[in-house]
C-alpha cells in the first residue's frame, strides 16, 4: 500500500465524511443501517481509488456510490423480510404438537444441558441431525478425525452424567433430589417434568 494512496483516500474521507454519513441518515431506516451504508461506500471508495475523481466529482462520486449501496441495502431487506413472511406462514400452518415428557426423556435433557455447549452441538448434529463425521467436521471447523474424537469424548461425558444422576436415585435419602454438576435441588419428578 502506497503511502500516496493512503493520504489521498484520508483526504477524500475527512472532507466527505460528514456529507456521506448525512446522506445516509436521512434515506436509512436506522442509524445501524446509515452506518453500514456509509462504511460500504467508503469500502467500495477505497478499492477503486483510481476511479474516484479529486474536489467536488469525488464527492459526487461518492453520493452516486452510497446511492447504489443504499439501493442495494433495500432489495437485501426486503428480501430477507419476504423470506421472513413465508417461514412464519408455513410455521403456522405446521401443526406442533408436544407430548409430555417421561421421565427417561426428562433425566436425558438434564444431563445433556449439564454438558458444555460444543459437548451439546456435537451430540445433537450426530443425534437429531444424522451428520457423520466428515459432515460435523465440515459445519465445526474441524478435521473428520477431530469430530469423530470429539463426539466421542461427549458421548462419554453424557453416559458419565447419566450414570452420576442415576447413582445419586439409587441413593437413600436422596428421593427427589437432582443433582447435576454438582447443583442439587429439591425438584420432584413431577415438577420436572413441568419446566
């Protein structure tokens, strides 16, 4: 990067930034959105410096080039808005419904929620996704090896949770209390399965 360059886009940012960021006020819907504008413009200035002309045509450089982000800005929220409106309808039209949990499902949610959430991930995209390893590593960032060693190091973990739960049952005196990770309350079956 030339140290020309850079001084020229300096320029160009100190004198038109405030003319920019008020185009951009006026025409967003928020001031998050005139932010977002006002930084794409002067992206997009940056990367075709040589195009931008010096004095006033910069400036109108500039005006034509948030017109266009903010342009664009518009057809990405509106499209996301349209698909937003479609996932509600079909949501509504999906009929939910929810049993009520047994006990076995209760003390499986309860274990799993006492594991860390990359423990949790894991076990729900082999479990509820049906990834294999190679298809975890790809969505984790990790090697199918890695996601394999992983998955199993949380199955460990969760059959370890649900032996400690089940140990703690067998317990005398211990009828009604949950401990998981070393948090116990006083929680009967009942109210369990009611949160």
């Amino acid at each position: 990067m030339s140290e020309a360059r850079e001084d020229r886009f300096c320029e160009l940012y100190e004198l038109s930034r405030p003319k920019i960021v008020a185009y951009a006020l006026r025409r967003a819907a928020s001031r998050d959105d005139a932010a977002d504008i006002v930084a794409e413009t002067f992206e997009i200035a940056w990367r075709r410096l040589a195009d931008v002309a010096t004095g006033e045509a910069g400036l109108l450089w500039l005006y034509v080039t948030a017109r266009f982000v903010l342009a664009n800005h518009g057809r990405r929220v509106r499209r996301r808005d349209e698909v937003t409106v479609r996932l509600a309808e079909e949501l509504r039209g999906l009929e939910l419904r929810e049993e009520a949990p047994d006990a076995k499902s209760v003390v499986m949610r309860l274990c799993l929620n006492s594991l860390t959430p990359d423990e949790r991930e894991l076990l729900m995209l082999a479990g509820w996704e049906g990834l294999n390893a190679a298809q975890m590593g790809r969505v984790l960032g990790c090697s199918p090896t890695a996601a394999r060693i992983r998955l199993h190091r949380a199955r460990a973990r969760l059959t370890s949770e649900m032996a400690d739960f089940a140990a703690a049952e067998k317990r005398p005196g211990r009828v009604g209390h949950i401990q998981v990770r070393g948090t116990a309350t006083s929680t009967s079956p009942q109210e369990v399965r009611r949160q």
